[in-house]
C-alpha cells in the first residue's frame, strides 16, 4: 500500500476544502464593528517583538513575566485597599505564633506528645515519617504548615483581585513555599540526618554523582533510564499488528485479532499527540489494546508523528483530516464495514469530538459510538492548566515555538511537573539524591519519559480557539468554513473522568452532559489522568461509579451526581468494553488485515 496523504478522491470532490483554522474569519466584537480584532504590525516589526519574547522565554522557561508581574500587581493593590483583610491576617498571624509558642513549650515538657496545631493536606506525605513528632522536627514541620496555611489565606479571597491572578499568586506562592520546605534540606530533615549518620555519608556522597549523572545525560539529549529498560516493540507496544496505512502525519496500526470471533464493528482508536500513542499499549499487564483484543474487538490505533520544524505549519484541521478522517476512510475500505466505534484520550478526545460534530453536521453517519477518556470540550474551567494559559502567556509561547518551530517536551513537562510539585520534584530529588534511593522504573515511567513536540501552527490554535477562546463549546469552532456544534452529534457518548486529574478535571469533562443532545455514559474512576485510565483488572484500590444520562433526562450537577452514583470497586475497564460490545455488533469471523507497510509499533513511535 502507498503512502496516503490526502482523502479519497470521491470526498475530496463531494466535500469542499477545510479552509485552516489560522485563517478563519476573525470572530472578536470589533470585527463585527468592521475594525480587525488584531491590528496585526507589519511582518518585520512583528518579528522583532516575537524575537524579543523568544529571547524572554529562553531564560523563563517560557512562563511570562508580564503575566506574573500583573497578577501580583494585582494582589498587591487590592490588599493595600482591604484593611479588613489586613487585620484579618495581622490577627491571624498573632493566633498561628501564639499556637505554635504554646506547642513548641509543651513539647520541651515530659509526658505525653501534646496534640498539633495543624495536620498535613491528606495528598501531603513529606511528614509522614514517626521521626517528625520528635523535637525540635515536629515544631520545625508545625511552623512550615501553620506558615504555608497562612500565606493561603494571604493570596485567597482578597475582594476585587481577578479569578485568574487570585490563582496565579496561590500557585505561585505555594511553590516558593514548597522549594522551601524544612523536608528539602539536611539540616531540618530527621530524615535525611538519620540515613547520613548511618551510611556514614555515603548516601550524600552517592547521591550527588549521580546528580551530576542524571545532569550530564540530560545536558547530552541521551534517554532517561526507565526508556533504556522499556522500549517500544520489545516490552511496551508489543501487540502484533501492522501499518496499514502512512502520511505525513500518522501511521495507522491494525492489530491482528486474538480470538476466533471478533464483534462486526471495529474500533479506532485516537490518542494524544502530546506523547506517544502506546500508554494504551504498554507492557502486556497493562495494555488496554490486548484487553480489547482478547474481548474481540478488532483495534486500529493511531499513532502520531514526532513533529519537527518542516512540520511547523500543520494545524488542527490537518490532525482531523489526515488523521481521524484518513484513518476512517482507511477503516472502512479494509473491514468492509460503515460503521465505526472511535475513542479519543485527551487532547485526541477533543480532536475526536470535533470530527464526530462535523461529520453529524455534514450527516456522515459513520462513527457508530463515541468513547472520551479523560477529555475536555470545554475549555472554561481546564483546571491548574489554566495558570499557564492567558494573553500574555500565549504569546510568550508563541513566540517560542515560531523561532524553534515546535513546543519543546521540555517546556510541556516543566508545566506538568510543577502542578504536581510535591511528587515530581522536591520529594523526587529529596529521595534520589539526598535519601539516594532511585526511583522504581516501570512502563508508565517510561511512556512519560517518551515525550513528543507540537506543532506552531497546531497549538496555537489549540490554545487561542479552545482555550482562551472556547469555540468549540460555544458554536464558533469553524470546519470547511462553516461552524460546528457538538449539539449535533447523535451518537451514544462514554465519558470517562479521573478523579484527581489535573489535565483534564472530571467536572470539566462533565460538561458533555450540558453540549450534547445524546445519550452520555459519564464513569468516574480514581487515579489520575494517566495511572487513572491504565486500569487493568486486577489491580487493587481500584474503583468508580457509573451512570447513564438519557438524551431526555434532566440535567444532574457533578456534585449531585457524585453523591448519588454508588461507588464499584474494581477496575472500570470490564464496565466500559461491555457498553462498547452492546455498540459493536454480533460475532463474526475477523476481517482481513490491510496491507502492511511495516509491523507494529511501526516507524513514528521510534522518532525522538
């Protein structure tokens, strides 16, 4: 089979040209008045401004200083005008010190341990250990969090600062506090003492070369270790398959079926290409792709190119036409079948849910289901992504990605880290290389590690038309130049929502319940936006509730729903495949494979 870059020729006469989101009538109130929204400068100014932020993002890591520095101007000027909330935290601050002086005389007197003033967040585990109600540790851990309490109060609910910069200065001062915290250092750290004094050392001493290790491989580009020991094709992404089809922008893998029978209806699945498409096949314990297959499905998975600089100009209408519409049109033509069942993860999810409105628009009845996992359509309320996504924060990213061509994976997992910062950074180095205790390599590690780039073009868009601007919720989101609504689709909808996800929070992918007219099966599981959704059977702490919104029934908010939803235990794979087997259709014999360019994994997932 030869490499497919465009449609079928009988769609590419039937169906009119997707005119590129980038080029899309401008939408903004002044145009309506006739004046262009952006009175864009003209190119050679332009470029030396983007210049100039591209230099500015280099040495902050793309975060904008102008958006910080507003957000705290913002803070700082309201507070200075609130004198009740001064004296709110001037007495505050007199409670916490007389509390903690009363704490730290009660536990220099023998006896019995005196009660703290203050206990940890539940998600918080840096003082977990017996050794921090010993003195001085436990008022050293009781002055960080009465302090930490403090300063939430300080930066919350300040009358008259913006939603936005309220967030800002709460997550920006929480992680000064963080990179402060007595768990950080040796000196404040029971912890950290007890292991030097009985390895003499030696730990500090291990620690700090392979810090200078890790440094050194990560300066020179090479693979992490959990990548050197989980490898696509040799212990992830090992289910058989081939490529069936290629273009300049996914390779398409059909999977050789595992049972005698398989259900009519294949299945496409869309992953992100934020990261590579095997967190859906990893190690074979863990691969949602050989589940589905010994449940007989027949699966095709999607899997994205690594996009470099000659990929710069490909934008979200090239992801939809060349990779979701392509690999239908591919589908269709090797299974024989008209209908498809399709899921989406994540940023694919979206993707997913704007091709399925466009085709319920144009009135292509193909896809016969729609599964979500973990994905938004409405981009209102993203969750603490949202603290790095505003005006000035766009362009400091866009000026970035114009002079490099791509978001670099280490500008995207910076972001990630830091919402999590705790478990990602501080408590990570803490245990590497002070404790000098690695971390536990598995497959999950490895894929997170596999990051890939994205394109200008595409995620710039992505940023402006979904999440500062919402237009795919709110009717505006153009296909071929004519808007398209999620209303339209009439498909039956899987919703899956994690409960701690911070990527996509399960009250934001909620919102399917109020954008669509059709049936919606919203399952909510534990975990989070990863280790959440690889949920093999037979893992223990595993649960989530279930329930089905008919396209009649009244509207239920997520806080009702939750309270009224009983909770299962287990996984909730077994509960999504049996509705996904209900959509796909009596047993019958497996189709033919397409022809292969190659075998699974394929070429794409390889690139780094």
């Amino acid at each position: 089979m030869n490499d497919m870059t465009s449609p079928p020729l009988s769609q590419a006469l039937t169906k009119p040209t997707a005119l590129p989101v980038h080029e899309q009538p401008e939408r903004k109130a002044s145009a309506w008045l006739g004046a262009p929204a952006h009175a864009e400068p003209p190119v050679a100014a332009s470029d030396i401004d983007r210049m100039l932020h591209a230099w500015i993002a280099r040495f902050s890591g793309t975060i904008s200083p102008a958006s910080l520095a507003m957000a705290f101007f913002d803070w700082v000027v309201h507070l200075q005008i609130s004198p009740s909330k001064q004296q709110e935290l001037l007495a505050e601050a007199g409670s916490r010190f007389a509390r903690l002086g009363l704490y730290a005389l009660s536990c220099a007197q023998p006896g019995r341990p005196p009660c703290a003033p203050v206990s940890p967040l539940p998600q918080d585990r840096r003082f977990d250990d017996p050794a921090w109600q010993q003195w001085p540790f436990n008022v050293i851990s009781q002055s960080f969090l009465l302090n930490q309490q403090w300063w939430h109060r300080a930066t919350f609910g300040v009358r008259g600062v913006a939603a936005h910069h309220e967030d800002v200065v709460t997550f920006t001062v929480r992680q000064l506090l963080d990179m402060a915290a007595p768990s950080n250092f040796i000196a404040t750290n029971p912890v950290l003492l007890r292991h030097a004094v009985s390895t003499g050392g030696a730990n500090l001493l291990q620690g700090a070369a392979q810090f200078w290790l890790d440094t050194m491989q990560h300066l020179s580009g090479q693979r992490p270790p959990a990548s050197d020991l989980y490898r696509p094709g040799m212990n992830v992404a090992v289910s058989k398959g081939r490529v069936v089809l290629r273009n300049r922008l996914m390779e398409l893998i059909q999977y050789e079926p595992a049972t005698p029978k398989v259900h009519a209806l294949p299945l496409l699945i869309v992953p992100a290409w934020i990261m590579k498409y095997y967190i859906l096949d990893l190690s074979p314990e863990n691969s949602l792709v050989r589940y589905l297959l010994g449940q007989g499905h027949t699966v095709f998975m999607i899997s994205w190119k690594n996009p470099g600089r000659e990929e710069r100009d490909l934008g979200m209408e090239d992801y939809r036409r060349l990779g979701v519409m392509a690999a239908l049109g591919a589908i269709n033509a090797i299974t024989g079948q008209e209908k498809v069942n399709a899921v989406g993860y994540c940023l694919g999810g979206t993707l997913l849910a704007i091709a399925a409105a466009a085709m319920a628009r144009d009135q292509d009845d193909r896809l016969a289901s729609i599964s979500l996992f973990a994905s938004q359509v409405d981009f209102k309320e993203p969750g603490e992504l949202s603290l790095f996504i505003d005006e000035s924060q766009v362009a400091m990213l866009e000026a970035a990605m114009w002079q490099q061509g791509y978001l670099d994976t280490t500008q995207m997992a910076g972001a990630f880290q830091l919402l999590r910062s705790n478990d990602l950074i501080w408590s990570r180095l803490v245990n590497q290389y002070l404790l000098n205790q690695p971390d536990v390599q598995n497959d999950l590690m490895a894929w997170n590690a596999d990051a890939t780039r994205m394109p200008y073009r595409m995620h710039t868009e992505y940023l402006r038309h979904l999440f500062l601007e919402n237009d795919l919720a709110e009717g505006r989101y153009l296909i071929d130049n004519r808007p398209i609504a999620l209303t339209d689709i009439r498909a039956p909808i899987f919703s899956v929502g994690t409960l701690t996800d911070h990527v996509a929070p399960w009250r934001s992918a909620f919102k399917i319940h109020l954008l669509t007219d059709t049936e919606v099966t919203f399952l909510l599981t534990n975990g989070g936006h990863n280790a959440g959704v690889v949920s093999p059977p037979g893992k223990a702490n595993r649960h989530y509730r279930i329930a089905t919104r008919e396209h009649r029934d009244a509207y239920v908010d997520p806080e009702t729903w939750m309270n009224s939803v009983p909770e299962q235990q287990g996984s909730w794979w077994p509960a999504w495949e049996y509705w996904l087997a209900n959509h796909a259709g009596d047993m019958v014999a497996p189709p033919a494979m397409g022809e292969a360019l190659c075998d699974a994994p394929g070429r794409y997932v390889m690139e780094s």
